[in-house]
C-alpha cells in the first residue's frame, strides 16, 4: 500500500527534521542505556563474586574446624548488604554448612552446590563460589541477590520519553524557521516557473537571494530558462522548414504513388502480353515438332526401304550416306520427341498426390538393366522417399536424372548409382549420385539449359534436353533443382518440392535399402 506524501516542501522539510531527530535521539538513547545496562550487569556480577570471595575466606576455618556457629556469625553481616536476600555455605560434602535468608525471601536453599558461576535466575542473579585452602576444597558459598536490571530499564524508558518529547519540541520550533528560510526562495522559483509555463514567456528570470545552493540553484534555473528559449527559436525555425520538407515530401510521395500505379498496369499490360506470347510459342512449338515427325518419318522409311529394296544396285558410297542420313533422321526424331515431352512437361496441368520416389526409381532402373542387360551396375535406393506431386511428371524427372546417371557411368570401372532423400528442419531434398563422368562446376549454370552439352556427342549420346525437362517439372512443383560435381569423380543432382509428404514418411531417419 502507498502512503500519501506531503503536498508541500514545507511538510516535507518537517517530516524530514522531525523523523532525523526522533532517529537519532532513539539511537543516542538506546546506545547510553546499553551501555549502562551491559555496566550495571558486569558491576554487578563483580560485586558478588567478590563478596563470594571474601565470604569464602572469611568462613574458611570454621569449616575447617567444622564451626557451624562461626559461619552464621560471618554470614549474618550480609543483612548489612540489602541487595543480598540469601546466603548458604555448603560443606566439602555438598551439605549445608551455614545459611543466612533476609526476612522477605521465602525461596529456599539449593539441596546440592553448583559449580562456580554467575547466572540471572527471574529476577535474582544466582552466584557459586568454591572456598579453596592450600589447594584443598573445603565448601561452597552460595549467594542470591536482586537483579534491578528490569526496574532500571523501565526507569530509562521514562527518562526516555520524556526527554524525546522535549527534543521534538524544540525540533518542530527550529524546522518552522528553517522552512522559511529554506522554501522562501524555492517558492519564488516555482511562482516564475509556474508564469512561464502558462504564458509561454522564457524571458522570465527568478530572483537570486542567497548565495549558498539555493542562490546556485536559482542560477541553473535563469540558464536553463536562456538554454529552453534559445533551443525554442531553433525548435520553431526548425518545425517551419520540416513542414515546407514535408509538404515536398507528400507531394514526391503522391507523385510515386501515381508512377507506380501506372507502372503496375504497365506491368500488368507487359506480363498477359507475354503470357499470351509464351502460350502462342508453346502452342506453336508444339505443333511444328508434332508436324515435323511425319516427314522425318518418311525420310526414314524410304533411306531403308533404298536400303532394303536395292541392296546390290546401290554403290558403297550411297549405301554410307543413306546411313548417315537415316542416322541424322533418327537423331533429329529424338530432339522433335524431346522437345515435345519438354512442351507437355508446361501443358497439362498438375495431378498432385502422395508418390513413392524410391518405387518409381525402382521402375526406372529396372528398365534400364531390361535395356542393357550386360551392364554390371551396383544401384542403391532408399525407401520411405514420399512425395505430392504429379505422378507422371516425376517418373518423366527420375527417367532423365536417373538415365544419365547410368550413361554418364558407363566408361567407370565400378559404375554406383544412389537415389536417395535428406531432411533439414522439415524440408525434404531428393538427389541421385553417381561416380561417372561428372562435369566442372564452372560450367553447372549451363546444366540446365535446352541443347546445352558439356560432353560431346561422339562420347555420350543426348540431345540436351533432358535435364532442362527435369528443371521445368521441379519448378512446376514449386521447388528447385542444383547440382555438384568433379570431372572423372562423378556428380550429384539435389531438388526439392514445394510440398513434401512429410507427414506420411516416417520421422526418424530414412531407410536406406540397396538393389542390385
């Protein structure tokens, strides 16, 4: 909870000398009857066991000369000491020997002595003292007297109050003038704060009255008040040019704003235009390379049946130009049906559904060994390879990235091929390997690009356009497709999908299954 604080420097000054002199006067207080009390305990304590002492001495022979009589005597002449209200001496046995009792102590005598002590028992200060004769112990005087200790500190805390009350006085009499010393000047201050917050007036100035801090106070108050008006000129003039800057401003900004509206329908105008272009250009690539396969065909059928019909009219020479011709058909067949499959990859749209890569590239590799049945080829292809995407799209994927891996090994004396998936952090990258061939990866931003070839055709058969077909299915997908590579050392193709069935595969690790 938040206690309400004084409204006014004056309550504040009052409050702070009123509670450092109750402060000061309770510590001054406490620290003198402390020390009087801690004085009185050991002055006390002293006493008694001197007097024990000298007791001890005193009755010494009557206990050695077993002289109960005696003993009395001597111990009746504490009635001469009013603090001690009883007495006892104890033999070498532990037995009473002697005892003396002021007449208002009703307490009775311990029944055995106790080791030499000093002790506060209630009220009383309990005091043991052996008698000691020649190294021999012959008793054990006891002593009980008044502990005043308490009566004293009620005594103090009167004196206490008393003297607190007085001191208060006298301290509320002294703050009331020092306030007017003190807060007459600081009141002066706040009046000419208080005119120049309201008039908006800085060229006011308080009145210096003192020299001591007040005066240096009301000095950093004028130069503030010079430091505020000349810092609000400044401020004015500044205000007035950022408002012409920002006048300028909104009206460059309404003029981008316009800019850029009429670039966006630009845009707009630009992107159908050439969306219409690309469609028209697909549609014509389409048909030219779907009109050209007839006469290509034809070509090829009449260079065989030349070949066929007339084997012994035709010379040598012909014979290896029909060949040629035949072979440059054939060739150019297979860039048509490429470039088809190409503009087919951009025509259809996409059937996405859950895929199982690693049975597609089994599909895909089987076909291979089906073809080239001699070829002695150490695969390895993971399971729990998932995927949406288009079925067909990817096999048409796996059959290019998959078959030039088998190509591209071919001269390698221990041909490897590995189809295979990473995941980092959810996401899901496919990627074949191999140790053929491989490429220099100055060359890898060629890769990707239709008819580009980094090996010739007399080594590796291709038209190049197959793994451009692979990059356009990838992007359809909403993913992306690199490759890493070192000549003679093989290569590695990564992609990845926009949308991998993660869910679907398990989240361990993939499994990895090798097939011959």
């Amino acid at each position: 909870m938040k206690l309400p604080s004084p409204r006014s420097l004056r309550q504040k000054l009052l409050g702070m000398v009123l509670v450092t002199t109750l402060v000061a006067l309770i510590v001054a207080l406490a620290a003198v009857i402390g020390y009087d009390l801690s004085a009185y305990h050991r002055i006390l304590v002293s006493d008694m066991t001197t007097q024990a002492e000298l007791l001890g001495r005193t009755i010494a022979p009557a206990l050695a000369f077993d002289d109960a009589r005696v003993a009395k005597e001597n111990l009746s002449l504490l009635r001469f000491r009013p603090l001690v209200s009883s007495a006892a001496v104890y033999n070498a046995r532990g037995a009473l020997f002697a005892t003396y009792a002021r007449a208002d102590d009703p307490r009775a005598f311990p029944k055995l002595p106790g080791p030499d002590s000093a002790r506060v028992d209630a009220r009383d200060l309990v005091v043991f003292k052996r008698i000691v004769s020649d190294g021999e112990i012959l008793g054990t005087v006891y002593l009980r007297a008044d502990y005043e200790l308490f009566d004293r500190v009620y005594d103090y805390l009167g004196i206490a109050a008393v003297v607190l009350f007085a001191a208060m006085l006298v301290a509320l009499l002294m703050s009331s003038w020092i306030q007017n010393i003190v807060t007459r000047p600081i009141l002066a201050i706040a009046q000419v704060a208080r005119e120049v917050v309201g008039q908006r007036d800085y060229s006011r100035r308080a009145v210096k009255m003192s020299a001591d801090e007040v005066g240096t106070l009301v000095d950093s108050f004028n130069d503030m008040l010079t430091e505020i008006d000349r810092r609000t000129r400044e401020l004015e003039a500044s205000n007035a040019k950022l408002a012409q800057e920002a006048e300028e401003r909104s009206r460059a900004e309404r003029e981008i704003l316009r800019l850029n509206t009429e670039l966006e329908e630009r845009v707009r105008e630009r992107t159908a235009q050439l969306e219409t272009a690309n469609r028209e250009l697909e549609s014509f690539s389409y048909s030219v390379s779907h009109d050209l396969r007839a006469p290509l065909r034809a070509i090829d059928g009449f260079g065989q049946a030349l070949l066929d019909d007339f084997p012994e009219n035709l010379p040598d020479e012909a014979k290896r130009y029909l060949s040629r011709i035949r072979s440059s058909t054939q060739h150019m067949a297979q860039l048509i049906e490429d470039l088809l499959k190409l503009a087919r990859v951009s025509r259809g749209p996409l059937e996405r559904r859950t895929v199982d890569l690693g049975q597609v590239a089994q599909q895909v590799v089987g076909e291979l060994q089906q073809r080239e049945p001699g070829r002695a080829v150490e695969v390895s292809v993971w399971d729990g390879m998932l995927a949406e995407a288009d079925p067909h799209l990817l096999r048409a994927a796996f059959e290019n990235l998959i078959g030039n891996a088998w190509k591209f090994t071919a001269k390698s004396a221990k041909p490897r091929i590995e189809i295979g998936a990473l995941k980092d952090r959810g996401r899901t990258t496919f990627f074949v390997r191999d140790n053929g061939a491989g490429f220099d990866m100055a060359y890898a931003d060629k890769l990707f690009g239709a008819f580009q070839r980094l090996h010739s055709a007399t080594e590796y058969a291709g038209t190049g356009i197959g793994l451009a077909t692979v990059q356009r299915i990838v992007h359809r997908h909403g993913g992306r497709i690199w490759a890493e590579g070192e000549v003679g050392k093989g290569a590695v193709f990564f992609f990845t999908l926009a949308l991998a069935a993660e869910e679907a595969a398990d989240e361990g690790a993939v499994g990895k299954k090798a097939h011959g």
